[in-house]
C-alpha cells in the first residue's frame, strides 16, 4: 500500500515547449530561422514523422506546427493527450488550445501534479527529441548552440524555479560537439541541473558509439558534476521496425528493446571501468526483462569475454547493480521480480502528457500495483530511490 505522507516522485514526463521559448531568449538575426510556432496549412510537408504508416500525418486547415530552418514539425497528437480518452488518441497536428494547459504552462503543470498526487518531476523534451537530437541536424550550428542553451535556460531559470523542489532540472547538450557538450555539462550543473539527457544509441545518429574514447571529455564532465545520464528509450530516434506498413502498435510495444541494447551496450564497454562514477536512468524502459537480462550478460561474459576484448574481471550485473536505475510507468512483473532486479533500482514515471501515461490516476495505480509489498520497498520505489540518485531534497 501507498503511504499518505509518500511524496511520488516521477523520473520521466515531458514538456511541450511554449511558443516564446526560443523566440524570447535568441539573438535578433536569429528569430526568422529559430524554431517558433506556424499556422499550418494543407500543401506544407512536415519533416520528423516516424517511418511507420500508423504515424503518419495528414495536415489539416487551423492546425500548428514548428517550424525551425525551414523545415516544419508538427506538434504531434500522442505528445500532449493528457486528460483525452484512448479512443480520442491520435497523431494529428493539433493547436496549443487543444491540449492541457500543464503540457506547456508550469503553473497549470503543477496543478495537475497537485491533482495527481505527484510531488515532483523530471522533464524530458518534446520539439528537440527527446535528447536535443533535432539541433544535431541542424544547418547553422552556431544557432543550434544558443537553441540548445536557451533550452536549458529555459528549464532551469523558468520552468524549474516556479515551484522550488517539484520539478528536477535535466538539460540537453550540443551532441555534434564533445568539448561544447562537456562544457555545457558545466555550465549548467552550476545553475543547479541536476540530470542530463543523451540518446540511448549514439551510433545511429551518425555518432560515435559508446566504445569509441571520443566521449570522453563529455563522460568526465558528468562524473566530475555528479549528473546523472538519462536515457529515454526512442531518444536517438531508432526504433523498432519491420516495415512501413507496420502497425503502431508493433513499435510502441517494443520499444523496451532500445533500452535493453543500451543497458547491454554500457555494461560491456569500457565506460563504466573508466568513469566510475557515471549513473544512467533508463528512462520508461520497464523493469520486467531487467532480470533475464541480468543473467544473459552474465552468461556471455563467462562464456566469451576471453577472446572479444571485453573487461575480465567484472561482471556485468555487478556494473548494473553500480551505475544503472530502470523505471516503469505500469509493471507488475517488475514489481513481483523486484528482488531479483534490485529494489534500490527501481525508479517510477507518471509519463505526463503521454499516451502511456497515468495522469490524473497515478497514486491509484501505483497504490494498486504496489498492494502486499513491504512498505519500506514501496518508498524506495515511489520516493527515495529518485532523492537518493538525483540528490533532491527539498
């Protein structure tokens, strides 16, 4: 059962970006190209769509849109259906007056937080991708610096600052630039940003992967300001795919498979060797597989780390046991294999404004998820997991 005085805290929801963002905070030669919000219009072709038919958006007269160097995004439907019944769900561009004032306002935010019974937050972005990935492809790097910037400025100063200790500030980096991004690390971790986000998968989005020492700089920055690594399963963009016409469901069922290679991927790397005090979150991933996956990286490493190169002396549970959390929004396998996983790495997510999200039933759904664990367990799941690995005490 859920105790009255747990302060739910959710390490996964998101922030639809309010149309002055950017505009409020660039330079004046920068305003035409930087990213602001369009009306859009029938005979406009819409870049950042997944290339899966049930994804696909048709644009209709009096809907919005981003638009940002010329290429115009939609704001998609799936991104800001808080409050909306399933079956009004769907991927259309829609305006800002059609969706909660919380997805985009941090003091409607907070009142739905209030309503849903969750203490605190952390925001992953919407328009940028979920790791900042848009800038990445950006023309004009110069002003994708200062987007990325004003972004985490934004976060922080603004969103972060309204309502002291119920929003957990996390910050983007510009990823096409180690030694900015480390120093971006810096900078903000001085302003109080307590988490980072990076894609799952660096190597898809023409990237070094995480074996390569081009990171470096940018790992010893988080080590050094103590920021944990969050990891939102789709954040490099790569999801799973069997063709286009595949339906919808297919990805959003598997895309727990993204943080499964990412969790492979770090734990028979040198990174964690190397910087011992990184952490990673692997954000709405689940909890269910961890177990399994646990015992399969184990199994390999015994059988073949004598011949592919890979570190001998530690085994792959132990470095997840040391520097991974995963999280969930609704898992009850998660919850009944706790123990096999590590009820210390079990973080929660309400995923506001999500379609996979719990507002405004997220104590009631984890009160029932949670019925005939100890209560000591509970906390640590709901609460003191998340203090304890983004140091926030309010």
């Amino acid at each position: 059962m859920l105790p009255e005085d747990c302060k739910l805290i959710s390490v996964d929801d998101h922030i639809v970006e309010p149309p002055g963002l950017w505009q409020s905070r660039l330079p004046q030669k920068y305003l035409d190209a930087a990213p602001r919000i369009m009306e859009l219009h029938a005979d406009h072709e819409l870049s950042g769509l997944l290339p899966v038919a049930s994804f696909a958006s048709s644009v209709r007269e009096g809907r919005q849109g981003w638009t940002y160097e010329g290429r115009i995004y939609p704001t998609i439907g799936l991104s800001a259906v808080a409050g909306k019944r399933p079956e009004d769900y769907g991927t259309d561009p829609i305006r800002f007056d059609d969706m909660r004032p919380g997805c985009y306002s941090i003091r409607e935010r907070i009142a739905d937080m209030d309503e849903d019974g969750v203490h605190a937050q952390l925001n992953f972005p919407t328009l940028p991708g979920f790791s900042g990935t848009m800038f990445l492809d950006a023309q004009d790097k110069q002003l994708a610096k200062l987007c990325v910037e004003a972004w985490n400025d934004f976060m922080i100063d603004e969103w972060c600052s309204y309502s002291p200790g119920r929003q957990i500030p996390q910050v983007i980096v510009p990823l096409w630039d180690v030694e900015l991004a480390a120093a971006e690390i810096r900078r903000t971790a001085a302003k109080g940003a307590r988490a980072v986000t990076l894609p799952e998968n660096t190597f898809s989005r023409g990237l070094p992967s995480f074996h390569s020492d081009s990171w470096d700089p940018l790992w010893r920055a988080i080590d050094e300001t103590g920021l944990v690594i969050s990891m939102h399963f789709g954040s490099s963009g790569a999801v799973p795919y069997t063709g286009d016409d595949m339906p919808a469901p297919v990805m959003i069922a598997s895309m727990a498979v993204n943080s499964m290679t990412a969790l492979h991927d770090l734990c028979f790397s040198r990174v964690f060797h190397e910087f011992p005090g990184l952490k990673v979150s692997l954000a709405e991933g689940g909890v269910g597989w961890v177990a399994y996956s646990l015992e399969r990286m184990d199994y390999v490493w015994e059988r073949h780390r004598h011949w592919t190169g890979i570190n001998f002396d530690v085994r792959p549970s132990d470095l997840f046991r040391e520097h991974v959390w995963v999280c969930f929004i609704d898992d009850m396998t998660g919850i009944r294999i706790r123990d096999m996983v590590g009820v210390d790495k079990i973080l929660w997510e309400s995923d506001y404004p999500h379609s996979d999200g719990t507002w405004p039933y997220s104590r009631k759904r984890f009160d029932e998820m949670v019925t005939g664990v100890p209560e000591a367990d509970v906390r640590k799941i709901g609460e003191e997991n998340a203090r304890r690995l983004f140091n926030w005490y309010d």
